[in-house]
C-alpha cells in the first residue's frame, strides 16, 4: 500500500463513485440522471486534481455517455466539432501570426504607454477594455481577440526570467483578469451573453403583462451590477495574484526592445486582418435603431457565426505571400506546431458534459430542486437560486440553464407579489454568466486555461472567490436594488 501513490488513488476513486451512482442510484432520479451526475463526479474529480490530463479526461463523455444509454456516440462527437472549436481554432492561429511576425511587441509597447508601467495598473487597463468590448461581442470572440495581446505582455514583461514564481503569479493574473472580464462585461447589456438575450424573447411571458423592459432598462440597471463585480474581481486578483508577484513595475528596456524598428510590410498585413476580424466580429449582430449587421444583407444569416469569421481570416494567412520569407506565406504549416491541440479536446469535453446535462435531464433534475425553497424567506430563496445556477453552470452551458431554469423559477413566483417576480428571475438570468473555477465553465475559462500560464490550482481558487463574490452581489443587489 505503500507504494501506492496519491495519484493512483484518486484515479480509482473517481469510477468508483461513478459506478456507485450507476448501481445505487443515491439521487430520488432516473437510471440516467444518477448516471450523468457519476459521470460529472468522475470527471470533475479528476479535472481538479490533474491526477489524469485535463485533455484525455475530456474524452470520458465519449465513452461513458454512450455507455449509460444517456445519448449515441454519434450525437455526443458532434459536440466536439461545435463551432465554438473552430472559433478558437481560427483565433489562435491569427495569434500565432502576430507573435510571428513581431506585432505582438508593439501591441504590448502601445498598452503600456496607455496603462502606465505599474502591474496594477495594467490588469486594470486589460479587464476595462475585455469588459467593454464583452458588453457588445461574443465572450468568446472577446477573449479570443484579447489572448494574443496578453500573451504579448506576459513575453514581453520579463522575458529573461519567464518561469520565476513572480513572473507566473503575474502572468496568471493577467489571463485571468482577461477571461473573467470577459464573462463579466457579459451581463451588462442584453447583446453581450446568450442568456441575457434569452431573457428579453421570453419576459412578457413571465413577468406580468403590464411590465415592460427596454435595452436601455437592462443597461441602467445592470452596468453598474457588472462593474462592481468587475471591481471585486480585479481585487480578489490583486489579493490572490498579485499580491504574491515582486513585480510591480514593468521594466521600460524590456518593452522598448522593438520601438526603433520600422514596421515591416508583414506586420502590416497582420495588423489589418486582425483589425478586420475584430471588426466583422462587432458589426456582424448589431440590429437596433435601424440599423443591421452585415450578416442580415444574407438570405441563410443564420448559418454564419464568429467561427466562419475567425476561420475565414485565419485561412488568409496561408495565401497571402510574405515578403521577407521568399516564396512562403505569412503563416506555413510548420507554424501550427504551437497550436494546443488539447484545448480543443477541453472545449468539446465540456460541451459534451453539457450536452449530458441537458439531454439526461440532470439540469432539470437539478433546478427541480429549486421548488422546496419556495416556503423559505425570499432573500433566501434569492441567495438559493443564484447559488443553484452558478453550480449548474460551472459544468452546463448557460443558455441550457436558463431555458430550463425560467419557467420553474416563474412558476415559483406565482407564491409572491408581482413585484418580486423580477427579484426572483434575474438572479437566475445573471447567475448563469457565472462560472470561474473550471477550464471548461465559460469559453473565456477554457481560452485562458490553454494558454498555458494559468495553472488548475489558481484558476479554482480565484474562481471560487469569484464565484461567491458574484453570488452575494447579485442576490443582493437584485433584492435591494431592482
């Protein structure tokens, strides 16, 4: 026994949990929501302790899906070719061009002129400007657009001493800033998040018929909920992160290092189709005061999404030819090497997880709890339903969530006065944005978990911190505020 590693334990204690769902049954549940909360335990065990790859633990739902009768394995590979995948596929190729060609050190030079050279002021300056481009654009478009540019500064800052522990609480804090504000920039208009956008189809049918609830009536209300959670954020990063990195300033030698050097043809190029995606990315949606996204001018817009954008681009790179590299393009093949391929197996994985959730009924299951708290005092039941959804959401996609969670919620209402309705149904519509601990919570988690520099024991800890932050001050704010 002595041999025996700790490890090699927790890889046997995980399926064995996992059968004890499956034999046993512990929830008052069908055969196949005890199965799909085994598969959650297994899966979410051996996620936070690494005990196996996070790569190869993604591909559990693969087997195990199939294996319980929950879905057929061809429904469950569909989710690991979502287009979410191919979102990032084409971004971080776009990244790895401007690192290639040098773009990278002048993006990171131009911010900190911007945000000065003092660390604090730098995570501040990424997550104002992740959250305010996340208040009109995809999460994931967001951070996508945002990595390439932390992973400048983070080369750039203290190129000589990359690995130091300084160097890695501060790398970390600048990934997560980005990822987290991404989420967070979300909730504070009804474009930035798919369940916001859910909210504004469905309200009049639960809320009472004389309320009304405009774009402007979202932002007035929920702009100042998100930057006080982007506010606790950046402090709970501060006190965690940075607290803990000797660096307080960046060195000016390091970042001038490409300041005399002419711009060349190269990074030009780059430069303007990185520019051009970000563009394409916020215009695409846009459909109000008469005027509509580009996307709209198609018969089928429907069948376009930030992915074809992002893959379009990223194709670009390898036809267009480099002038400095004779006969080659701005992007070769051998330039994928860099690519990490295990972060496309962490987002398929998590969507798959997802995909269990939903079709088990395991999320239904779970908000269906929510029911035996309708006799409690109402800022409990208020504290119940955010803590209920974030939980949810940290394993489930959040538009899943909401859809199911809504109606139930609405119905619970029907207990209280109509003015409490709205006290009850946007703690779950903002709840489900949340999600900071796992790699595989948000697309923003997974983007900055596969960079590389936010190691699985930050990320929970930060996340937790965050996630009950978030928890209190949106229970609060939408008892006492709203």
């Amino acid at each position: 026994m002595k041999n025996i590693s700790k490890n090699t334990i927790i890889i046997i204690i995980a399926p064995f949990l996992f059968i004890i769902f499956c034999l046993l049954q512990p929830l008052s549940a069908s055969y196949e929501i005890n199965a799909m909360a085994g598969i959650a335990v297994w899966m979410a065990i051996w996620w936070m302790t690494e005990c196996i790859h996070l790569a190869i633990t993604s591909l559990l739902p693969l087997v195990l899906i199939p294996f319980c009768g929950i879905a057929p394995i061809k429904e469950v590979a569909r989710q690991y070719g979502d287009s979410i995948i191919f979102l990032f596929l084409g971004g971080f190729l776009i990244s790895i061009a401007i690192e290639k060609w040098d773009l990278h050190k002048r993006i990171a030079r131009n911010i900190i002129k911007v945000t000065g050279t003092s660390t604090h002021g730098l995570l501040a300056g990424i997550m104002i400007a992740t959250f305010l481009l996340s208040n009109w654009i995809s999460n994931t478009a967001t951070a996508l657009m945002m990595l390439g540019v932390i992973m400048a500064l983070i080369k750039e800052i203290n190129p000589n001493d990359s690995n130091s522990s300084s160097s890695q609480y501060l790398a970390a804090a600048l990934m997560l800033g980005m990822a987290y504000a991404a989420s967070i920039g979300g909730m504070a208009t009804p474009v930035g998040t798919p369940p916001n956008m859910y909210f504004f189809k469905v309200y009049h049918q639960l809320l009472p018929s004389s309320f009304s609830f405009s774009f402007y009536e979202w932002i007035k209300l929920m702009f100042p909920l998100s930057v006080l959670i982007l506010v606790g954020c950046f402090w709970i990063l501060k006190l965690l992160l940075l607290r803990r990195s000797h660096i307080k300033n960046i060195s000016k030698q390091n970042l001038s290092l490409h300041q005399k050097q002419k711009i060349t043809y190269e990074e030009i190029i780059v430069g303007i189709i990185f520019f051009v995606t970000i563009i394409l990315w916020i215009t695409k949606d846009i459909n109000a005061f008469g005027i509509k996204g580009w996307k709209y001018f198609f018969t089928y817009s429907d069948y376009i999404d930030d992915s074809t954008i992002s893959v379009a681009s990223a194709i670009l790179l390898f036809i267009i030819p480099s002038k400095k590299n004779k006969g080659k393009k701005l992007l070769e093949w051998e330039d994928i090497k860099q690519l990490k391929y295990e972060i496309l197996l962490l987002f398929g994985g998590g969507f798959a997880l997802a995909y269990g959730f939903e079709k088990s009924g395991l999320i239904k299951y779970l908000v269906g709890q929510l029911s035996i708290i309708k006799n409690f005092h109402p800022l409990l039941i208020v504290f119940f339903i955010s803590i209920i959804v974030v939980i949810i959401s940290e394993f489930a996609s959040n538009i899943a969530s909401v859809q199911l969670a809504l109606p139930i919620i609405a119905a619970m209402s029907l207990h209280f006065s109509e003015s409490f309705t709205l006290k009850l149904i946007l703690p779950c519509v903002l709840s489900a944005s949340v999600g900071f601990m796992l790699p595989v919570a948000t697309a923003p988690n997974t983007i900055a978990f596969g960079s590389g520099v936010v190691p699985l024991s930050i990320m929970l800890k930060a996340g937790f911190w965050l996630d009950l932050f978030c928890i209190f001050s949106i229970s609060l704010y939408c008892y006492f505020i709203l």
